[in-house]
C-alpha cells in the first residue's frame, strides 16, 4: 500500500499545524509521497519584494517574477523545512520539483479567456524514477512545481500533482490518495466543523453539487479524486492533517 498524501500551503506555512502534520505522516507504515502547496508565503515574499500577486478563481497568475517567487519558495524555503522536520522524525525525505530527475513534466498552459501565464498542466508523470526512490525507502517530497522539457520552470497545481502523481504509481502499487486541509472532511454545513460527510460516490457527489452542498474550490478537489479513481488509485480520502492514518474524514470511492 503506497500513500500519496497531499497537504495545503495553510498547514505548512504554520508552525504548530506543520509540526502535528508531521507526527501524524510519520506514524503512517509503508512507502509514502508528500505533495505540499505554500501559497501564501510565495504571497508575502512576493508584496515584500513590491511583486504584486493576482489570482483568478484561487489560481495564480505567473509572470516572469512570480514565477521566481514561487520556485524560491515552494522548491527552497517550505519544501526543505518540511524535509528537514521528516528527517527528525526519521523519515529518509528527499524534496523535489518536477524538474529534479525529470519526475513530472508539464506544458504550459494554453491562453484561453485567460493568461495564466507561466502556469503547468501535468503531460507526464515519471512513474519509474518515483518508484525507484519508493523501493529506496525514500519518501519523495513533492514541491508544486514542474518544468517543461525546454529549461522553464512551470507554477503547478498541488491537488493536481498529487492527483497525477497516484494516478502514475497506481500501476506499481495499491494506491491511497489523501488531500489533508484545515477541516475534518468535506462538510455538510461549512458552519459545523462535525458535519462531516462520511461517503461521496459519483451519484451523491451530483446531488450534493445540484443542491449548492459541495461548491466552489471542493469541486476541482473532489473532480481531481474521481478522475483518480477512474485511473486506478484504490481511495481517495479528505480529513485534516492531524487526522492522518485514523480512519476519519471523506472517503470518496467509485
């Protein structure tokens, strides 16, 4: 059983929620990934440096200094502060872009209604480098950045990777897909931190749509889940980060 876990920037850009995510993916046997985001420290880095940052539907637009920003941040500062806590914890953690050992590589994202700029959708996921690392008892710690093939460094979306990177494994092993955030699962009511939806499958993920239940950024989350599912990933999982390996949260399943 592999563990593709992949944990939002709120959890690791806080120190104390960084610290109870890190006990918990330890406690977890058996090979795993951890894919991470750190969008708001690449924000704050960016204004300190007089680089405004624009989003557009909770997706970044990359220009050519943001595009520095992030790869700063999220391949250096957040990705070897968790490599770093693993190590602690005993975890034999190796942090990666998708450029390091050409593990993911990416197109840039065509100019529709919108130029998101240096912005990566996933093309291919090098299943057999990762393997390799995993069969190592390396954990693979994967930053949300991938590369195109021609020297350029691409802003990719974390629940994306993470979801490209099960859908890649699952050939080679029995695959769970875990997206960690700051809630216990996908909730009923977003004002009851309790109302936890213990079970989505496809029919009751369309009601729960229809019904104005699930919506806004839990959508592409729960679109990501199900395209790995249909791609052979075992379960996907949603729970909070300090959750991890207690059998809580969202399962959602074919």
């Amino acid at each position: 059983m592999l563990n593709v876990i992949k944990v939002g920037g709120g959890i690791v850009e806080d120190a104390e929620a960084l610290s109870h995510l890190v006990n918990a993916f330890s406690s977890i046997d058996g090979p795993k990934v951890l894919v991470h985001g750190g969008g708001r420290t690449a924000t704050e880095v960016a204004a300190k440096l007089g680089i405004e940052s624009n989003m557009v539907g909770g997706r970044r637009i990359t220009d050519a200094q943001t595009l520095k920003v992030v790869t700063m941040v999220y391949g250096g500062l957040i990705n070897k502060n968790i490599v770093a806590k693993l190590q602690a914890k005993g975890n034999n953690a190796l942090g990666l872009t998708g450029a390091d050992l050409n593990c993911i590589l990416s197109d840039r994202r065509p100019v529709k209604d919108i130029d998101y700029g240096f912005a990566g959708d996933v093309k291919k996921v090098n299943a057999g480098i990762l393997s390799d690392l995993i069969g190592k008892g390396i954990v693979p710690v994967m930053a949300p950045l991938t590369h195109d093939g021609k020297g350029n460094m691409l802003n990719t979306n974390a629940d994306t990777i993470a979801s490209e990177v099960a859908k890649a494994l699952a050939d080679r092993f029995e695959v769970i897909l875990t997206f960690c955030f700051e809630k216990k699962g996908v909730l009923s009511n977003p004002e009851d931190e309790n109302s936890v939806i213990k079970e989505i499958v496809p029919s009751t993920y369309r009601d729960l749509k229809s019904e104005g239940v699930i919506s806004g950024g839990m959508i592409p989350k729960l679109d990501n889940a199900f395209r790995a599912l249909e791609a052979g990933v075992s379960k996907v999982v949603i729970t909070e980060a300090g959750e991890l390996g207690k059998g809580t949260g969202t399962v959602v399943h074919l």
